[in-house]
C-alpha cells in the first residue's frame, strides 16, 4: 500500500539534498504562486489580442459581412485565452485553441493576429516536450499555410492578411518554442538530477539499513556462540565441583570455570567494542575465535570425551580460520549440552591445498531431533561467508554429525557480506 507524501517529507528530503534557493524574488514567486502566473497570463494574452486584431477599438478591417461575428469572436478569444490556464497540465489545449483562433482572424480577415501563439508554443516545449513543440509548430505553421493560399488564390483574403497571418505563426511561434525548449530542456534536467539525488538518497538510507542489519546478525553470531560455549564449559566445570569429594579436583574445576568466564569476558568486552564510538579504547571488532585445540581442551576440562585429529597443512585464509574455530566452538558445545551421556566427542580437521572439512561427531544422541536453534543458524551464515556448506544431522545409532567443509581462500560468494565479516 503506497503512502501519500506529505509536504513535510518533501521538506525534509531537500534539505537533506542541500538545494539551493530558487534565484531572484519574483521568480521564487511565480513558483510559489503559479494560479496568480497563469491568470496574468491569460490576462494579458485577452488584452493584446483584443487590441491588436481591432475587436473592441473600433478598428475593423473586416467587410461587414463579418461585422456581426464580432460578438462571437469575443467569445472565441475569450476562450481561447482561458484556455492558457491548463498549460501546465494539458499543454495541448492552449495550442490547439491558439491555432483555431489565428484560422478564424484569417478568415474573417482579422490582420493584427493573436499572440496566443506565443504562449501557447512556450507552454508546449515546457510543459509538454521538445519533441510535441518542434511537431506542433511544424503543424501550425503549415495549417495556416494550406489555408492561407488557396483563400488568396480565389480572392477571399488579401495578400497582407494571408502574410500577417503566416508571418504570426512562423515567427511567434518559432519565438516561443525556441524559448520553451531551453526552458523546458533545463527544467526538465534539473528534475532529473534532483530525482536522480532522491534515489541515491533512498539507496543510501537502504544500504546504511542493510549493513545495520547484517551487523546485528554478525553480533548476534558472535555473541551466541561466546555466551553458550563459556556459559556451558563453566556449568559442566562447577557441577563437577559440586559433586567430587576431592578439594584439589573441586578447586582445578573452580579455576578452569574461572578462567573460561575471564575469557569470556574479554570477547564480550571486544565484541560489543563495536557498539562503542570511534574514540573508545576497546577494539572495534572481536578477537580471533577459541583454536579448536583450546576448545576441545576446555571440554576435557569439564570431564567431557573430547578428542581432536588434524591432517594436512592448516594454511587457510583469516575468514575460514575465524569460522573454523566457531563451527567447532559450536559443535562441541551442542554435544556437551544435549549429548551429556556421549562416550566420546571426536573433533577431526582436514586440510587440503583447495579446501578444509570439518567434522564434529558424538554417539550420545537420545529421544527426538530438533530443528536447530540459533547456533545452527549462525554457522549456515558462516559458511554462506566464505562460500562454505554446512551439515548437522543425525547419523544413526545415537551419532550426530556436524560436518563442515570451505574453501582454503574463503571467497565469499556475497563480496559486501565478506568485506563486512572481515573489517568487523
């Protein structure tokens, strides 16, 4: 459903555009006022034409055959002229009543003309196009030329009347297109700049909303898988505390629970860094995720079957690290939380000189299968990242396998995605 503009919106959007003012008083103006223009033109055009054409002055050159059309060529001018207040809107019908009255002072043998042509040619190339001006005025001219001739031939008109009103159309006619054209071409060019500057508004405001949006997601990612691994580490740690008679163990597990939350805290610290200004000491992005020996070696810890096995040379490029680190971190992490009765917990790495697999696989899977919550989200968006895939599924027999696989390079198949993934 489309929402109607109000005038405040306009408002807002040329200030954003910085517009200069419109030049000189009077034509800030007439475009303020653009009835009060149009009526004085009018206005003017019924003046000059009743005058020159000798209607109301006495002046009729006309036979007075013709004498009693003076009543309805008043009306006919009248007409004609109010017809200059639709310009703006249907620029075509001032012309067209501009031609038909020049044709009627021709036949009635009317020498002074009209200069409704003038302004009318003018409203055609402004408010209409260069194209329907040049076309109209062609029209015009030869019109009153076919009729022009044959009425001189057979003696209706004089020559002087057949010449002035040739001559009216030609050269106020050419006057006012030539004007209307430059006027219209500008006008029409700065409305196309100006809407040109409204559109890169718009696609500006959309993309400061998207990388907005993309950086939520990335935050929401980071902080996710820094909150449930710490958070989970840290209960397994402090339940085993609880429950083990040794004080030495009690008090091993108390510190690696300690540890885990100070690291926590450091990534979180880090994390929302990007939230800070840009004159805050804190880093503007996170620090580089838990290794994925660090993380196999915080589950141990915390009495949990972890295992780890690499094969092959881990040069990988900085975006596949960060998200090799996290898809174990998320991985191990699951298994700890929903597999507590799993006997082992194998984490194994593959490197290759094109890509790197990773598979993260427990046997302690019990009752039914969810969908995945927003762990499983977020890696799907870390492998998207660096033109990755990912699959976590149950392998039958109470195994889960979360298996991974990207590219060494990591080249993002969304170049603005891992632009922002890397600056972060």
């Amino acid at each position: 459903m489309s929402r109607t503009r109000s005038r405040s919106d306009s408002i807002r959007e040329d200030e954003e555009l910085r517009l200069p003012r419109a030049p000189g008083l009077f034509r800030r103006f007439w475009a303020r006022h653009p009835v009060v223009t149009d009526v004085l033109t009018a206005g003017i055009c019924l003046l000059l034409s009743v005058g020159s054409a000798g209607i109301v002055n006495g002046a009729d050159p006309a036979p007075e055959a013709t004498e009693a059309l003076r009543p309805l060529l008043v009306v006919l001018v009248v007409l004609a002229c109010a017809s200059l207040l639709m310009r703006r809107r249907m620029p075509i019908v001032p012309f067209t009543a501009a031609v038909l009255l020049e044709l009627v002072f021709l036949t009635t043998m009317r020498d002074g003309g009209t200069p409704l042509v003038l302004f009318a040619a003018y409203a055609l190339a402004v408010y209409g196009s260069t194209r329907a001006a040049w076309t109209g005025y062609g029209i015009s001219v030869g019109a009153v030329a076919v009729i022009a001739v044959p009425l001189l031939a057979i003696g209706a008109v004089t020559l002087q009347t057949a010449g002035n009103a040739v001559l009216n159309c030609v050269i106020l006619g050419l006057i006012g297109t030539l004007i209307g054209v430059n006027v219209g071409e500008r006008k029409r060019y700065l409305a196309a700049i100006i809407d040109r500057s409204r559109q890169l508004l718009v696609e500006r405001d959309q993309q400061a909303q998207l990388a907005a949006a993309a950086e939520r997601a990335r935050i929401a990612r980071e902080m996710h898988d820094i909150v449930s691994h710490s958070l989970t580490v840290i209960v397994a740690l402090s339940e085993g505390a609880a429950a083990t008679p040794d004080h030495e163990q009690a008090r091993a597990a108390a510190a690696s629970a300690a540890e885990t939350a100070r690291g926590a805290l450091t990534e979180m610290r880090s994390m929302l860094g990007v939230l800070r200004d840009d004159d805050s000491p804190a880093p503007l992005g996170p620090l580089e995720p838990t290794p994925p020996h660090d993380t196999v070696a915080a589950a141990q810890r915390a009495g949990f079957p972890a295992t780890l096995a690499v094969s092959g040379n881990a040069a990988v490029s900085p975006a596949v690290a960060h998200a090799i680190g996290r898809v174990v971190q998320e991985g191990v992490t699951n298994a700890m939380r929903h597999a507590p009765t799993a006997t082992t917990i194998a984490v194994r790495l593959a490197y290759s000189p094109e890509s790197v697999t990773i598979e993260v696989v427990n046997d302690g899977v019990s009752g039914p299968t969810g969908n995945g919550g927003f762990g499983v989200r977020g890696l799907a968006e870390r492998a998207a990242h660096v033109n990755g895939t990912i699959e976590s599924a149950p392998d039958g027999g109470g195994r889960w396998v979360l298996r991974a696989e990207f590219p060494a390079s990591g080249a993002s198949s969304t170049s603005a995605a891992s632009s922002m993934e890397d600056n972060a």
